[in-house]
C-alpha cells in the first residue's frame, strides 16, 4: 500500500471547509499526513483572508489528531521584512507540531 500526502490546494475555502475535506479524506482513505497552503501566494506578508492562517493551523491539528503528519507551503507568503509575523507563524507550526514549512518568502528573498 503506498503512503500518500493530501494538500487542500485552495486558499479561498475557509479553514473549517479545508480541515473537514482534510478529516473525511484520512477517514476515507487512511491519509496520514496533509499539506496546507498558508498566507497569499507571493503576498507580502499578508493573509488571503484575515488571520485565516493563524486559525488554520490550529484547527487542522485539533480536527487531525496527534498521529497526523502536518506541513505547510507559504508560496513565497511571509515577508522578509516582517520577521516579526514570520517568527508568531513559525511559532505557532511548532505548538501545533507541524514538521514542514515549505517556501515561506519569496524566493527572490533568500
């Protein structure tokens, strides 16, 4: 049996939509690991949706359970020149036992 990854692949949905999708995805397919897009595509330190992501990740691992492998892609969405929002983001990933951040600023940044 090969192990796969889910990725909700939206960022219009609402945090509650993509975590349900996420939970009936593990149950229907035994998923044990999932991919969430975070903040706007190459947006400059700002949310598709106020603090979308802020409620994302902690509802993703309440809904998911403690045996669920977490990660997320930015697309380049935090700004360089907010370390401060970078660092609250990157905080709240490790509190929530995420194990992936995948491309947090834009790539001409690095």
């Amino acid at each position: 049996q090969a192990r796969v990854c889910g990725s909700n692949g939206d960022r219009h949905k609402s945090p509650a939509a993509i975590v349900a999708n996420a939970v009936a995805n593990r149950k229907a397919f035994n998923i044990s690991a999932f991919k969430f897009q975070i903040m706007d595509r190459m947006g400059g330190g700002i949310d598709i949706e106020p603090r979308r992501t802020e409620v994302l990740i902690p509802l993703a691992r309440q809904q998911l359970g403690p045996d669920v492998k977490l990660m997320v892609d930015a697309n380049g969405g935090l700004a360089a020149g907010n370390m401060t929002h970078a660092e609250a983001v990157a905080a709240l990933l490790v509190d929530n036992q995420f194990t992936w951040l995948e491309e947090p600023f834009p790539y001409w940044e690095y």
